[in-house]
C-alpha cells in the first residue's frame, strides 16, 4: 500500500530541549489564545459592572420601599399596633394550623405515600389555606411596627 516514509507528516513536532527557533505557527497560536483572553477578560469586566448596577437598583428599591412602610406607619400608628397585635394572633393561629396539618400527614402516612387521590385531597384541603394564611400574615408583619 503506502510506504509510512513517503507520507509527509502533517504536523511537526519539535521535542528537543532547546528550541531556540520558535515556530510561526506557534506565535500566531499564541497571539490568538492571547486575543481570545483579553476579550474573555473584557466580557467578565462588563458583567461584573451590570451586576453591580443590578444590586444598586435592588439596593434603592429595597430601601425605598422600607421607607414607605416607615411613612405609613407614621402616618398610621394605631393601625400599624393594631396590625402588630394581629399578626401576633394570626401567628398563633398559623401555629395551631400547621398542628393539625402535621397530624393529618403522620395519621395518614400511608395512604399519602400509596394513593394519589388521598394526596391530591390533602393538598386541595390544607394548601389554599396554608398559602393565604401566609400572604395575610406577610403583609400583616410588614405593616408593624419594629419595636
């Protein structure tokens, strides 16, 4: 067939120790690899500047609306102690709550675990509840006072 001599090898590779002559190929390799990371480095630097911006945003944002809650409960302080008071007790109903809810789920453990219908059924019973209970008591929370 062919003689492995008369191929001309495709790439050259040099294993000496001393290569004092580098190669062409290799200077333009290294230029590229040196473009290549500049540019890498350029796109990090831009990214790192549009996550500070972002936090900056959410930093004012946050801070806005923390000044708005300390308006309206100066604005409203018998509502704001009225809110502190009911989030208090809604926290204890949330407590109670959350009780039976554990209780349902360790008696009905195993007809939880088999069947789909008895699961969809506990999720149809406690989750609207269990969701709204939470907003409310947010909100609730928000609105009193910090003292």
């Amino acid at each position: 067939m062919h003689d492995p001599q008369q191929i001309p090898p495709i790439f050259r590779i040099d294993v000496s120790a001393d290569s004092s002559t580098p190669d062409a190929t290799s200077d333009a390799v290294g230029s590229n690899l040196i473009g290549v990371l500049r540019q890498m480095l350029e796109k990090q630097q831009r990214a790192n500047e549009l996550l500070e911006d972002i936090g900056h945003q959410l930093v004012s944002a946050q801070k806005q609306r923390a000044a708005e809650l300390v308006h309206w409960r100066d604005a409203n302080p018998d509502l704001a102690r009225n809110c502190r008071m009911a989030s208090e007790t809604l926290g204890r109903v949330q407590g109670e709550f959350i009780r039976q809810l554990t209780e349902e789920i360790l008696d009905s453990e195993d007809a939880l675990l088999d069947g789909e219908f008895m699961l969809n059924e506990f999720v149809d019973r406690f989750g609207p509840r269990l969701a709204h209970l939470n907003g409310v008591l947010q909100v609730l929370s928000q609105l009193s006072p910090t003292e």
